[in-house]
C-alpha cells in the first residue's frame, strides 16, 4: 500500500496517536523533522502552529498538508511518526512500506539560517539544556533584547518549546545570529553532555546538610509514631507497585526508582508523578524509603538536592510564601548564599526532586483557577502547591506527590507525568515483613500460621498498617482461639486492647470491664479525633488538647504522639499515630458518648459536612487556620481529606456496633443509647444500598439488566460487613434485581472481596460479577468463595490471578450449578492452571465461556485444555489471545474442537500460530456446524495456510469471519484473497 493511502486509510487513527496525550510536543517534533527535511517551507509551518488553536484543528491541517503535497511527503511524514511516537501511541498505525530512514539530506549550498531549519530537530534538543547560556551569547553579541528573551522565557512554554522559539527569533534575525548561536552550540557541545553549570560555592556545604536532615527524618520508621523504633533499613517492605495505564516498556515489577524514571510516562512534558494508594497502604513509607536511599546517595542519584512537604504540615502555615521561603523555610536554611543556591535550583531544575505526601490530608481541594508563575511572589501555600504541580511553578523539577485515589480528580490528572497505584503488600510481602518485625523467629512462625488458618485476617494483612498492627498485638492474636479478629474494627479494637492493657499496673482488666478502667481517656482522644475528622485537622496544640480535657496521662497510652517536625520548645503539636488510628477514636467518641447530636450519625452516613454537629465544644477551630480569613476560600471548595475519613470512620462506627461488642459497652453507657444508635445505622446502610438501587437504569429491551457500581456502594458493603449481621445483608440484596453486577476499577482487593461475598451471597438471583481491573489477587479470590454459587459469570480481567488461586477457584465452581462463564485477561496464569481447567470443561457440561487471553500459556497448556475439551458438549466461547501455543497448541485444539457442535467462537489471536496450525483449524472449520467466527490476527500464517482456510471455507457457509490481519501475507496475496473469499478478514 502506498504512503499516501496509508495516511488517507488510517487518518483518525494517526489524529488519535498526535493528540491523545493533550500535549503539543508530539506534533512539534514531527513538524521539526518534516522541516529539516525540506518536506515543509516556513510559511506552512507557520500556518500549522496557530497559537491558541485547538491541538486537534492544527493536526488536521497538518495532515491536509501533506496528503495534498505526495507520496514522499507522506512516506516522511509516515516516518517522523515512527520516530516521535512511544511504541504503546503508535500500536494500531501501520508504516509498511514507509521511509524509516531520516538522514539528513545533503545541501549543496546552504546559508546559516537554512541550517536551522535543516538541522532544527538536534538544534531544539541540544538547546534545551543551555537555554540561558544561549540567550545570553545573543544579547551580548547585540542581536537579542532583554524583551526577545522574557519572549523566549516565557513560564507557560516547555523546554522544547522555548528552544525552537529561540531559533525562530534567531532567523528573523539574520546571517549573524544565525552565526552566534550555532557557535555558542558548536563550542559548548562537549559540556552540554558534561558539565553544564557550576555551582555555587557553598553548595556542596548546604547538599551535605540538605541530605543529613532528610536522613534523620528517614532513618528511622516514622509511621505509627515510629513506635518500635525501627531503623527503616532492617523494617521496609516492597509494596506491590503498578502503573495506572499500560505499558509496553515495562519489563517485570515496578521499582522504587521507576517512580521517578522514564518508565510508563504518559505526558513528557509534565512534572508530577502520583502516586496513590488506599488509607494504609504504605504511601508514606515509601517516601520515607525514597528519602532515606537518595541521603545514602544509594538511589535517585541524578538529584542533587531532594525536598520533602508533608500536606498534613503545610496545613498549618499561615502565612503567605515565596518558593524559596517554602524551600528552605519548611525544609533546610542554607548558612549562606541563600540567593546564589536558589538561583542554582532555578537555573538546573532537572536535578532537583521535591515530593508531596498526603495530598488528600490538604484542606483545599486541588484549583488551576489561580495561576502563579513567579516563584520570588508571595502566595498561600496551598497556591504554592498547586502552581508547583501542575508546572506553573519551577517547571522542570521532578515533582512526586501521594494521595488517596479519591482526592485526585480530573482537574490534576491531567496535569500528571504519569500515576503510579500503591496496591499494598504482596502474599510474599507480608511474610517478609512479619518475620522482620519479630527477632524471635518461633514467634514469627507462630504469627504467619494463625494468618494461614484465617483468610479473612489474612486478606486485612494486605494494607501495611493492618499488618502492623497484626505484628504489634501478636500476643493477643495467638492468645484470642475462635475470636480471632475478622474485620478491620476488630483489628483496631485489638490494638486499643493492647496499648491500654500495657498501661494498667495489673493485669485484672482482662475481662469485660478492661475498657471501664480507661472509658474517660478513651473519650477525650475520641472527641479530639473527632473534632479534628470534622474540621480535616490532623495536628493539635496544647490548647486543642485542653479543650478536649486530654491529660498528659491520656498521652502517655500511645494513641497520640509527638509531632517532631512542627514542635518546638515552646510550642508542642500533636498528631495520632495513623490517621485511620484518628479515625477509630472519632468512631469510638460517636459510640460511647452521650454528648454527641442526634443527627450526626445520618450525617456522617450521608457524608455531609461535620463541623455542624451541634456538639458543646468549639475545640479546632484554631485548625481552620485564620478563621475569619480563610472561611471564604474554603467556602464553595472541596475539602479532599473528608470523604475518604469520614467514611473509614463511619465503617468502625458500624464495627462497634455489632453483636460482638454489645455486652462490653454495657460497662461503659446505657444500653438503650447504644441500641438507638445501631438502629439508626441499620436505617442509614438500608437507605444507603436503596438509592444505589434506584439509580439502576432500566435495561434496553433484549439486554439484560445491569448496575455499575457508584463510589459509595463498596464502602456501604464493607460496613454491612463490620456489623456481621447477616440480615441487614439479606434485606439489602432482596431489593436488588440485577443480571450484571459491574465493579470495575473499584480499588477491590481481598478486604473488599471478603466483605462482598458476605453481603452478594444473599442475593435471590444469579448475577454476572465483573471485578476486572481490581487488586483482587489469590487472597481475593479465595474471599470470594462464599458467594460463587450465585455467580453465573465471574470476570477477573487484570488482578493478578496465578495458578495458585485458580486451583482454589476452580474447585469450588465446579461444585456451582450457576457457575458458566469466566474471563481473566491479563493475569499471572501458566501451564499449571490448564489441568484445572481441563477438569472444569470435563466436569461441567454446562458451561459456556472460557477467556484466558494475555497470559502465559504455551502448547503444553492448550494441550491439556484440549483434553477438557474433547469431552465437553457446552463451550460457546474460548479466547487464548496473547499466549504462545504456536502451531502444536493450535493443533491440539483443533483436534479436539473439530466435533464440537456448540462452539460459536474461537480467538487465537497473537500466538505465534504459523501455516500448520492455519491448515489444522481450517480442517475443524470444515466440519464444524456452530462456528462463526475465528480470530488468528498477529499470527505468523503464510500463502499455504490462507488457502487451507479458504478451502475449508467453501465447505461451510455457517461462518461469518476468519480475521487474518497482520499476518505473513503481502498487499498482492491479502488483495488476491479478499477477492476469492470475502469472508477473510485482513
């Protein structure tokens, strides 16, 4: 196919590919090369690059352009793509036949300012690092005023696109400018790969203290108030690190550097890196490890200086600041030369690293709205911040920002260089860190048995924090026989146990009445914590603390600890260990007092703003910093801490009030109070699961009925799951009539799937379940099992699925009347889980759909599948695509497919299948009365096989499609065949 059919044919294709990262820089760089190739004169470039014109207008022109101009300028343009575009933007293009050679082309005579535009694409990406040197070469020489580089300079352009304005100003100038610059290139070449700068002299003195700070603050495990006084090298655990969009340049797990690497960037030209994860699952602790290994100059060694904010800190500042007075106020004062260091970070910001941890604990919900591009002017922190993330602000420097998943909305994301999702421990994470928590490895041993023998305790394990609390209150948990924690409250109730039973002088408050002895601290740390929950305030005073009638005694359990960082000699702040620590002493206060308002329990169910809860305390208001002059800017904005808090506090106010701890608050306040307030979260959870039902639309005719999950229904689900009460769970699901029940991307991993099996199980009707594209895992799927026999299809694409879950998966559908369908895309499945699969087709002859592309099964594997296969009379659906059984599995299956009179559709797309297998598929398609369609796109199949097929074809006319592209096959063959067989996809 010639170049210019190929563009004509695959236009939106290549319109998509140009745009769809929202960025310029993809098209800049084409039109650089088509330039310097002389396949554009200036005047059309100029044409195309209309400032303020909508990316997608200028592309279309562009490819207007060179449509109207040939067939070697598509054949160029055709190949600039190739080079500019990242292999996972350019998939679905094709560039048979085009140039891939973009030599420089070879002028006989040329001026200086032609060699601009000849050479323009090395000019713009030499240039980029020496801007300034460059301009200042220009204004010395003569040619360039103080207005031509502040247009050069200008906040709002990238370093690519202040390079090419540079050399556009410098034609317009003339022979001689042309000369100065491309001197000043030719003379700095070998330093611009080298040493580019030179830094102040006391800065190898303030990078020597910058790093011993962040050391101090990192060495050791900071989070749960660095309780056990952990160094964090002999503690930390690799979290489970995956990357938001797919990626085709990643090879194997993701590691601490790649967050900050090249790998899975989405959008060059941005700054800022996400990464988010669920409340406790280890955000924190891995800055804190990025922290530590950039001091130790073991990691991130690229970065010369690294700047760590904690949000929960920068809540607290008051007064408007510059960004240098952010820098080294909130981190690290140089001794001297304070101006000349600033002016280093300002001149090289790629070797500077800042990082942001808690973005969803900031008061402000993220704004572009006021811009701030200065970074010598004065602004609310939180303006700061914003200006600093979304590039405004220090553009260049590596931004690294954490986050629950909740407080980033669109506004930001489209501002990130990529989003990185912190998915918690491993199964092999939390058995490394259970065994380095504990020096006696009888213990250890002793710990991680109990977990094996209770999934559900097992599953909580997955979130760090969960975990650590497991390892700080291993006593109780070996001594607690059947009451062996089943939920996240009992888990936090099991360390409240263990902090306040380490204060009692004796240990007679084992029984019930333990928490009488300690009810008015208890109370105290909760209305603070709750107080605090309201107002999105996280780090107290002593005067909050008196307000609050906390003692130095209540300070003392643990709970509450110094804030190092924000304290001082003459003033103390205070924060919880954990702010889901905050969140359960805010659930107790709701509980246990008397004090609280009628409505607050519908209000914190409804999640609706707290800081009206009718309660007699004022405390915190001194948290919502400047009151009279903040509370029009928090007006009308979101507050990005609350959601997320009040409903993890809401979960242990369900938790508490469960069966299982009724007789303990006997001790502790009238029964009557508490069974009003569990009556009140029965009615809210019932309203709760009924408006997530009436929103279900009503279905098309001849489709069945779904429901897509809103954000709210799985946090509603996990509290019916705190309450263990099984008819709160019946009642719910006997109102809900759905076909498909879809909740993907939901941030479900195993905690989610214990809670969903103990509420779904209870359902009046088979449902389709969908979790694609969750954190299900083994632990997850096993959870799962309690509701398999009313799942007529389970959907697990993407989640991390082996063979080991697969096993235990199967075994139980096996036994499931309803159990017919099943999809797991894009999971970690072998060989070893065919076997299993093979018994399930034997087994069940009921079942309809097996899906199990994007995995790793060779030949081996789709040989036993067919022995499954040979004795099943119900398959309609087998999808292999992205494996590897090559021609020996492809003819395996066909063998056993051939008298199959129920299979409609077969993909064996992208296998490495070759002519062999063509011609053994094209003899079962010759026999087959169900088929209709055949996928065998991306395979290796020649001539010989095509023409198998199409004699198989002429057999049988029950077959719609065979799809054959990209395959061995030339334009003439693929031209030839579509003409003797329309049926032949290519």
């Amino acid at each position: 196919m010639l170049a210019q059919e190929l563009v004509l044919k695959q236009r939106a294709e290549i319109l998509h590919s140009l745009c769809s990262s929202g960025s310029t820089e993809h098209l800049e760089r084409v039109l650089d090369i088509l330039l310097a190739q002389g396949e554009l004169i200036w005047e059309e470039y100029q044409n195309i690059q209309v400032q303020g014109r909508a990316l997608y207008t200028n592309v279309r022109q562009l490819l207007d352009l060179v449509c109207m101009k040939g067939e070697d300028t598509c054949d160029f343009f055709l190949a600039a793509i190739k080079e500019v575009l990242p292999e996972a933007q350019r998939a679905g293009i094709s560039f048979l036949g085009c140039c891939s050679n973009l030599e420089k082309r070879e002028e006989s005579q040329s001026t200086l300012t032609q060699t601009l535009l000849t050479q323009r694409p090395s000019l713009v990406s030499k240039l980029q690092g020496c801007i300034d040197g460059a301009l200042d070469a220009l204004v010395e020489s003569g040619h360039f005023a103080s207005a031509d580089c502040d247009d050069v300079l200008l906040p709002i352009h990238t370093p690519s696109q202040q390079a090419r304005r540079l050399l556009d100003h410098v034609r317009s100038k003339g022979e001689s400018a042309a000369k100065v610059v491309l001197h000043y290139i030719q003379e700095s070449g070998s330093s611009l790969n080298q040493e580019k700068w030179t830094p102040p002299k006391e800065f190898s003195k303030y990078q020597k203290k910058l790093s011993s700070s962040v050391s101090a603050q990192s060495c050791f495990l900071s989070n749960y108030g660095g309780t056990s006084h952990m160094p964090l090298d002999e503690i930390y655990t690799e979290g489970q690190l995956e990357l938001a969009h797919d990626c085709t340049d990643l090879s194997g797990a993701l590691d601490l550097e790649d967050i900050v690497g090249m790998v899975g960037t989405v959008n060059k030209e941005a700054d800022t890196v996400l990464v988010s994860g669920e409340a406790g699952s280890g955000k924190s602790t891995l800055l804190q490890r990025l922290h530590l290994l950039w001091a130790q100059g073991v990691a991130l060694k690229e970065f010369l200086l690294l700047f760590p904010f904690s949000c929960r800190r920068l809540n607290s500042e008051q007064k408007e600041l510059s960004v240098q007075e952010l820098l080294f106020q909130h981190c690290c004062w140089p001794d001297k030369e304070q101006e000349e260091i600033f002016q280093f970070i300002l001149d090289q910001p790629h070797l500077i690293l800042f990082s942001f941890d808690g973005l969803d604990e900031l008061k402000q919900g993220f704004s572009d709205e006021c811009r701030v591009c200065c970074p010598t002017l004065r602004a609310p922190v939180h303006i700061l911040l914003f200006n600093l993330l979304q590039g405004s602000l220090m553009k260049g420097v590596r931004k690294v920002v954490t986050s629950r998943p909740e407080a980033v909305g669109p506004l930001l994301k489209k501002h990130l260089r990529k989003e990185v999702l912190l998915k918690g421990f491993s199964p092999t994470g939390i058995d490394y860190f259970v065994k380095k928590h504990h020096s006696d490895p009888t213990v250890a041993t002793k710990v991680l048995e109990s977990l094996q023998t209770n999934t559900a305790l097992l599953g909580l394990c997955h979130s760090p924090v969960l975990c650590w609390i497991v390892s700080e209150c291993h006593k109780e948990l070996l001594g607690c026989g059947e009451g062996s924690p089943q939920t996240i409250t009992d888990l936090y109730f099991m360390i409240l146990q263990h902090f306040l039973q380490h204060q009692s002088p004796t240990k007679s408050t084992m029984g019930l009445h333990w928490l009488q002895e300690h009810i008015k601290a208890v109370l105290h740390l909760g209305q603070l914590a709750f107080e605090g929950i309201g107002t999105s305030c996280y780090i107290f005073t002593d005067t909050d603390l008196e307000t609050c009638y906390v003692t130095e005694k209540d300070i003392c359990i643990g709970f509450l600890i110094l804030s190092k960082d924000m304290s001082s000699n003459h003033s103390k702040r205070y924060e919880f260990l954990h702010v889901t620590v905050q969140c359960f002493f805010a659930a107790l206060y709701i509980v246990l007092s008397s004090n609280i308002n009628r409505s607050t329990i519908h209000k914190l169910f409804e999640l609706e703003d707290m800081r009206e809860t009718g309660l007699s305390s004022t405390c915190l208001l001194a948290c919502l910093t400047s009151i009279d002059q903040q509370e029009q800017s928090l007006e009308g904005e979101s507050i990005a801490a609350e959601t997320p808090n009040l409903q993890i506090t809401a979960t242990f106010v369900s938790g508490l009030l469960s069966q299982r701890y009724q007789d303990l608050w006997l001790h502790c306040c009238p029964s009557a109070m508490i069974e009003k307030k569990v009556r009140q979260v029965v009615k809210c959870l019932s309203k709760g699961m009924h408006k997530h039902f009436k929103s279900i639309p009503q279905p098309v005719e001849g489709e069945k009925k779904s429901m897509h999950a809103m954000p709210g229904f799985i946090w509603l689900i996990k509290c019916i799951y705190e309450m263990q009460q099984s008819k709160i769970a019946k009642d719910a699901m006997s109102k809900l009539e759905v076909d498909h029940l879809k909740l993907t991307y939901c941030n479900i991993g195993p905690v989610e799937c214990t809670a969903l099996a103990f509420v779904l199980q209870h359902l009046r009707n088979p449902v389709g379940l969908q979790l694609d594209n969750n954190s299900v895992g083994d632990v997850g799927v096993e959870q799962l099992l309690p509701c398999m026999h009313i799942c007529n299809s389970l959907y697990l694409r993407n989640n991390n699925v082996t063979d080991e879950g697969i096993h235990k998966l199967i075994a139980k559908g096996i036994q499931c009347e309803n159990f017919q369908k099943i999809a797991l895309f894009n999971n970690k499945l072998t060989d070893a889980c065919t076997q299993h699969f093979s018994l399930l087709l034997k087994t069940k002859q009921n079942f309809l759909a097996l899906r199990l592309g994007n995995n790793n099964i060779t030949a081996e594997g789709a040989k036993q599948l067919a022995e499954g296969l040979k004795f099943n009379h119900s398959l309609q659906y087998l999808g292999l695509w992205g494996n590897k059984i090559g021609d020996a599995g492809a003819e395996a299956l066909a063998s056993a497919l051939e008298g199959s009179k129920t299979l409609v559709w077969l993909s064996l797309v992208g296998n490495g299948v070759g002519s062999a297998g063509a011609c053994a598929l094209a003899k079962m398609i010759k026999n087959s009365t169900s088929l209709e369609e055949l996928w065998l796109t991306e395979n290796c199949i020649t001539r010989s096989g095509v023409e198998g097929l199409i004699q198989a074809l002429e057999h049988n006319t029950h077959v719609k499609s065979v799809w054959l592209k990209k395959n061995e096959l030339s334009l003439e063959e693929i031209e030839e065949m579509t003409q003797r067989e329309s049926r032949l996809m290519f």
